[in-house]
C-alpha cells in the first residue's frame, strides 16, 4: 500500500477487515492503532467521538 496516496474513506468492507485483523486504520500495518500511528502527519488530531475536546475552554466550572 501506498503510505503518500491520497486518502479517501475506508469502504466499510475495508474498515471491517482492518478491525477484524487489529491493523491501523490509517496504514493497515499491525502493532499500532491510528491515534497512534507512525505514518499519520503530526499535525492532525484523531477524530474524538464525544464530541468535546476536553480543553478548559470547552468545560464549564464546577462549583
């Protein structure tokens, strides 16, 4: 696979795969996931699926 392609979304048949064989989702190389992943640019974030980035600005104070 090529690591420089443009990427488009992973078919659902290729996610279930990738998923099914604990390979990343971003390369397909086994030994890490895509949060972790060597071959991601450094500067994006993973997707959070929560919806909040957890920094301060987004939380409000508790009392």
């Amino acid at each position: 696979m090529e690591i420089d392609a443009v990427r488009g979304p992973l078919s659902a048949a290729e996610k279930k795969r990738r998923m099914d064989n604990r390979l990343c989702l971003y390369c397909a190389a086994s030994g890490h996931f895509a949060n972790q992943c060597p071959a991601r640019p450094k500067n994006t974030k993973p997707h959070n699926s929560a919806g909040s980035s957890g920094s301060p600005e987004n939380s409000t104070p508790q009392d």
